[in-house]
C-alpha cells in the first residue's frame, strides 16, 4: 500500500467527483484547481501506484488514449462519437447470456455505446 499524499488524494477526489473515466491530462487540468503545483510526473507515477493498489483501474478502447477510474460493479460507458469523451452510464447492465465454448469462463462483461454525449447532440450551439 502506498502512502496516502495530498497529491494523491487530488486525483481521487477528481476521479470520484468527475464521475467518468479519465485521461491522464483530464486528471492534471482539474487536480491543478486543488493542488496548483500538480505535475504531469506526479500523476503518471500516482497512477501506477493506484493501479498496483487496485485503487483505480485502467480503460482501453481503440482509437482512445488509456482512461482511469475507481473501480466499480459492471457498468455501461459510452463513447461519444464527436469529442471522444468516455461516460459511465448510470444504467443497470443486464447479464448478458453467453453460450461460450467449451472450457471457457465468463467472468464479467463489457457494453459499449457510441453516440454524442448533450454537449454534442444535434440542435445544440456548436453542435454538427
């Protein structure tokens, strides 16, 4: 377990408040308004402690630089289609019914939606 520093307590106080999954430079813009001295270092090497901690957990999808969040129950995120930000859905996800082959284990599962999140749905200024 890694000591707990204001830094650290930054970042996931950022992550918990902001709700969704975030970029590594999401993570330093908002911990910059608590902890101004906040560097890019900081929260690559705070990440990796976290991370071995199981305290946050890494997101990939492609096309998409790596995201972190808490850990949470199965959830639904959302990708939206215009300014690439990632959501997580306040959504129950059902279990999804799998018929797997032979000797292969389901331990959990992912739903994935594309579309444009308010900001960047249509009718909205800026908008396309």
């Amino acid at each position: 377990m890694q000591r707990r520093t204001k830094q650290r307590s930054a970042i996931l106080r950022v992550l918990r408040e902001e709700g969704r999954p975030l970029t590594p430079e999401e993570i330093l813009r908002q911990g910059k308004k608590e902890v101004p001295s906040l560097g890019m270092t900081t929260v690559y090497r705070s990440i990796r402690a976290m991370l071995d901690d199981g305290v946050l957990v890494g997101i990939q999808y492609p096309g998409q630089p790596t995201r972190y969040e808490v850990p949470a129950p199965e959830h639904i995120h959302f990708i939206c289609n215009r300014c690439r930000q990632v959501y997580d859905l306040p959504l129950p996800q059902e279990e999804a019914t799998l018929s797997l082959p032979s000797g292969f284990v389901a331990e959990g599962h992912e739903l994935i939606v594309y579309g444009r999140c308010p900001d960047c749905a249509p009718g909205r200024p800026g908008a396309v």
